[in-house]
C-alpha cells in the first residue's frame, strides 16, 4: 500500500515535468510566428522536436519502470550498471547512423532541366552526363546521386555528446526523485518504529510504577487499620479513588493536569490520616488550574519518595509541596526533611526516582529541568516541564 501511493506521487511528478517539456516547444513556436508576418504556425519545428523527445521519453520509460528498481528496491548495483551502459551504447549507436542526404541541386517547377551554369555542373555534374574519353569511350559509370550515397557512421561529434549528457541527466533526475519519496517514506517509517519504541518504554516503566506504588499504598493501609481502625473506611474510599485513577487515566499518554493533582492531593490525604501531628504537611496548588494536559502518575513518585525518606515518629518532620505555573510551563516543588536513619544514605528514590527520570527523558528530551538537591538536612526536587493542550 505505501508503495503503490509512493509510485502514484512519483509518476504525478513525471507527468507534469514531461508536460511541461512537450508544451515549451509549442509556447515557443508560437511566440516566433507571433513577431514574424505573413507565416503560419511553424507545426514542422515543434513535430521535429517533439520526434527528439519521443526518444527520450521511451528512454525514460524504460529506465524508470525496468532498470531503476534494480538499484533503488534490490540494491543490484552491478546489474543496474551495466543494464545502464547497455542502453547508453543502443542510445550512442542510433546517434551516430549516417542519415540519408538531400540533393543540393533540384530541377525547376515543370519539370524542364536547363543547362547549370559552369561552377553549378562543376560541383553538381548532371546525372544523365557521360564522361568521356578521347577515344570517344565512356570512362565509367554514371555519377552516383549524392542523396542515394550511405556511406559509414558518422563520427561522435559535439551533438552527440550534448545528447549524451541530456540522457545522463535524465537518468539522474529519475534516480534523485525515486530516491527522495524513498529517503521520505524511510524516514516516515522511522519516525512510526521510534514512537512504537517509546509508547513500549513508557508502558513498561508505567509497568514498574504502578506495583510499586501499590505496594507502598497497602503497607500504609495495614499500618492505619492497626493505629485507628475507623480511619481505615475513610482510608478505603480515598484509595478507591487512587486505583480508579491509576486504572482508567494511567495508560493514557495524556490527561488533564486538574487530574494528577486531584490524584496527588487524595494520595496526600491518605498520608495525612496515617501520620500524627509531628508530621507537618503543607500543600500549594494554584485556585484556578489551565486546561493542559500531563503525563499521568508523573509528580506522585517524587511525593512518595517525599514521605519515605522524609517522615520519622521519633523527630518532627516537614513535606512542603508546591505546584504553580509559569508561562505555561509547570513548576512543580517537593522538599522535605531528612530523618537522621536517612542521612547517611547515598541516594533516595529506588527505582521509582531512576524511572521517572527515564520518562522525561522519553518524553520531554532537553525540553525540561529536573533539579535535585541533596542537603545535610533536607531533600529538595524542582521540576519544570511544559504543559501541553488538551485536544478539544
């Protein structure tokens, strides 16, 4: 199917540049009869050299339809090549045939032939004249007429070579337009087998999130079912709305960016249950919310992160979350506390931070900034990413 719109594009261009080089000559003759009076439509010239073309175009054909495909679709070079100089010598050889003469000298209207004057007979000796000896004997046979004499082929001179490189020229420009719609359909293909490996990341990394955040959401309902078992119901509702959220909106590749924060608050309010007040949690989210669109479960792995490595029962513990918007880009904060049992470790996150990272690259390219800063006694993420709109 790509292949046959791809030749259907190609001969659409073929047809139009023939067009146009068969119709130049008659735009041509036409100008030329227009500045000279008392003459008719010059069709003899534009018949000649549209014989001229005929030649070129039956070349032409038979290159593009026989002989191109040996080198563009099968990579037969050496067959392609000499298919080529088999032509180029058919095309040299029918250039260099002798072709029939004309007389130079004709009789007059009516048929009568007076006598040529003495330079005429001296160039042009009349056919029916005898040469004779001084014995009165012929010396030979009658003069052969000039346009009945075929003599060898003629030598390569510079029209030929002019012919030549106009066929080398069209093979070329055959060979440049099938290798242009070839290089736009390749790279067509690229482009569909590159987004096909993206959308396979980004569902096996999706893959790895979702678990991982379901676990750590189930260890937090079985630490609240032992600490206050009527907060589990409210628990349950709110992880409803977690599941039905990472169910429904987590395959897709966008969603509305109200969405993710109604997800990441519900997230939030299901943490602020499980931990007492030594646990400050505070949260900044613009009041009206633009209608763009993120990735789903983006920021929830760096909240996580925030409460696994951040909170402690021994010592008070601070999350400070803050979304705001800055020329349609999101800004998204996430600093927190470092427990003393966490200061000593190398690095936070897991998989769920080396994952997310991995998105971004997938996603964004260079077109985002992810800041981590690592200090003595806290743990700052700043993510800028653009937002982008949503269909209808």
């Amino acid at each position: 199917m790509k292949i046959a719109k791809r030749e259907w594009k190609e001969n659409v261009v073929y047809l139009v540049l023939w067009l146009i080089l068969f119709i130049a000559p008659v735009f041509t003759a036409y100008v030329k009869a227009q500045q000279v009076e008392h003459e008719g439509f010059p069709w003899h010239e534009v018949l000649g050299v549209w014989r001229l073309y005929v030649i070129y175009l039956v070349l032409f054909l038979i290159h593009n339809f026989l002989i191109a495909s040996l080198l563009i679709n099968r990579q037969k070079k050496v067959l392609y090549f000499s298919s080529v100089a088999l032509m180029l010598a058919a095309f040299v050889i029918y250039q260099c045939q002798s072709e029939p003469g004309r007389l130079d000298f004709q009789p007059p209207p009516g048929g009568h032939r007076g006598p040529p004057d003495r330079a005429m007979r001296d160039e042009h000796p009349p056919f029916d004249d005898i040469i004779m000896m001084e014995d009165g004997s012929p010396e030979g046979k009658h003069p052969e007429p000039p346009g009945e004499r075929h003599g060898p082929m003629k030598p390569i001179g510079l029209p030929e070579v002019f012919s030549v490189l106009v066929f080398l020229l069209m093979l070329g420009m055959n060979l440049g337009i099938k290798l242009y719609f070839k290089a736009d359909e390749d790279a067509k293909e690229m482009r569909e087998l590159e987004k096909k490996s993206l959308e396979q990341q980004l569902a096996y990394l999706k893959y790895q999130i979702n678990p991982h955040f379901f676990m750590n959401t189930l260890n937090n309902i079985h630490a609240l079912v032992d600490i206050d078992p009527e907060k589990s119901k409210e628990t349950i509702l709110i992880l409803s709305k977690i599941m039905r959220y990472v169910l429904y909106e987590g395959d897709k590749s966008i969603i509305p960016l109200q969405r993710e924060i109604a997800f990441m608050n519900n997230y939030i309010e299901l943490m602020r249950i499980r931990y007492t007040d030594k646990v400050k949690i505070e949260v900044e989210t613009p009041k009206q919310l633009p209608d763009a669109g993120i990735p789903p479960l983006l920021l929830i792995t760096f909240v996580e992160n925030a409460f696994k490595h951040g909170v402690s029962y021994q010592q008070e513990s601070l999350i400070h979350i803050k979304v705001g918007i800055d020329h349609e880009r999101l800004k998204f904060v996430c600093r927190n506390t470092k427990t003393a049992e966490r200061n000593n470790e190398k690095k936070q996150g897991g998989v769920g931070l080396a994952n997310v990272k991995q998105r971004l690259e997938l996603l964004y390219g260079k077109n985002y900034t992810l800041e981590l800063e690592d200090g003595d006694d806290s743990y700052e993420v700043m993510l800028l990413l653009p937002l982008e709109k949503m269909n209808g």
